[in-house]
C-alpha cells in the first residue's frame, strides 16, 4: 500500500471518529468512504458481527469493497456495509466524487418527517447557508439503499448536489475529499438544528435576497483571502482541524468504553 493511501485510509477513519464523537448519528450507525484511484473499488467503514461504533473506527476498521459490494480486503469479522449501494452509485454515476458519507441525523430525519422546507435563514453564523441557497432535494424512500435499484434512484433523486436528506432515514454527503465530504455533513448538521428550533420558536424568515447573492459571489471568488479564514481551501482545513481537536478530547474521555473484539 503507498503511502497516499495509507494517508486517506487514516482521513476515512479520522472522520468516523470525528463524526461519531461529535454525536451527529444515532447509535454506531453510519460509514464514510473514499474512491480508490483507477479501481472500481473504494476504502469504506466496515460492518458485520465484529463492527466497532464510529466512534472507535481505526484504521483496520476501513475495507476494501468493490462496486459489486464484495469485500476485496480487510478483517473476517467485518463485511461491507449494506447501503454501500449507496457510496456505490455516487461513484459510478459522478466522476467529481471522491468521498462520499451517510448518516442519521436526528433533527435532519425529524425535518424529512414533518417535511418542513429548509430555507437560507443565516449568513455570517455559518457555512450551512451556502447548501441551503444550493437546495437540498429530499430522497422520498425511508428504507436502507442495500440494491443497485436503490442506489441508482438514489443518485437520480440527488443529482449534482453535495448533499441530500433522506425521508425518515437520514442524509448523505459528497466532496471532492474526505475533509469536503466531512464539513459538508457537518455544515447540514448545524443548518438542520438551527432549522428544527427556528420552527419549535415560530415562521422562519430567509435572509435578504441581496445577502444571497453576495453569498454566491463570494464562493465563486477563487483569490486567496487576506482577511480571516472563515471561507475558501484554508477556511475549510482551519474547521477541520477544530472539529479533530474536539473530537480527540472526547476521545480521551470514552477510551475507557472502548469496546473489545
Ligand atoms: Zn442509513
């Protein structure tokens, strides 16, 4: 294995453990994956009798599974996971991917349920706004995507976007790289909490329609920035590494539950 892979094998669990740490899915369930160069494969968090939380994912925990869902390599105790079906028809249908994640966040399922519209209701509070001025299509399906026929209308349903709610299920997320893939969940995570508490407080409002296409301009603005980071390549890697802290100081507080195989 080169040394590039080895590197995005460790990205694939550092996001588990990032995500699984943060609370962003119920119970151990979820998996992010990662395309393998020039293969019909991809790096994915395993499970079967032997799967850890996300939480605990290391670097064994990543298996290699091609675009049948046939595990290729990786431990006896682990199979691929159902819906990667799911990760499947990302890559196969969208060249751009690289990195592709699922999970069940709660308030984003709660939304799906109750099929409340997500709307552009903040700007300088965070990088969710900029999915919400995207669009985010909702999958109509609320059953795990475990065929070829699923995964498919799954991608049809998602089209070009960077992430899609699924109906009393969950979201899925892509990105060019595992730290896209990451932020992009996160960024639907904190768009779907704050969503969820503006409807329990009354009529959300969206911003002004000036602020959106300052918005747009502004993503669509490629010059290096000389002022903050909050945008751009090292805005996103700044936010990355502020999630991985966090997620390691709980690390160190639930190494004690650490389960054995
Ligand atoms: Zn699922």
């Amino acid at each position: 294995m080169s040394l590039k892979e080895s590197a995005i094998i460790d990205q694939v669990s550092q996001s588990c453990r990032m995500l699984g740490l943060l609370d962003i899915t119920h119970a151990a369930l979820g998996h992010v994956s990662h395309r393998i160069e020039g293969r019909d494969a991809m790096y994915i968090k395993g499970k079967g009798p032997g799967e850890v939380g996300l939480r605990y994912t290391t670097h064994e925990d990543v298996l290699v599974v091609d675009f049948d869902a046939n595990k290729l390599e990786g431990p006896d105790y682990l199979q691929p996971p159902s819906e990667s079906f799911l990760h499947i028809w990302m890559y196969k249908t969208r060249p751009e991917v690289q990195s592709v994640i699922h999970m069940h966040p709660k308030y984003a399922v709660l939304l799906t349920i109750c099929q409340k519209p997500i709307i552009p209701i903040y700007n300088a509070f965070g990088s969710g706004v900029q999915l919400a001025i995207d669009g985010i299509p909702t999958y109509p399906r609320s059953c795990t995507i475990a065929s070829d026929e699923l995964g498919k209308e799954f991608a049809e349903a998602m089209g070009e976007k960077q992430v899609c709610l699924m109906k009393g299920h969950g979201m899925t997320a892509v990105g060019r790289t595992v730290v896209d893939s990451t932020l992009n969940t996160l960024a639907l995570v904190e768009l779907t909490e704050m969503m969820y508490q503006a409807y329990l407080l009354g009529d959300p409002t969206p911003i002004l329609p000036e602020e959106i296409e300052a918005i747009k301009a502004a993503r669509a603005d490629t010059r290096p920035r000389t002022r903050g980071s909050s945008g751009g390549d090292a805005g996103k890697l700044a936010l990355w590494r502020y999630y991985s802290s966090l997620a390691e100081e709980r690390a160190v507080k639930s190494e004690m539950q650490r389960p054995r195989r």
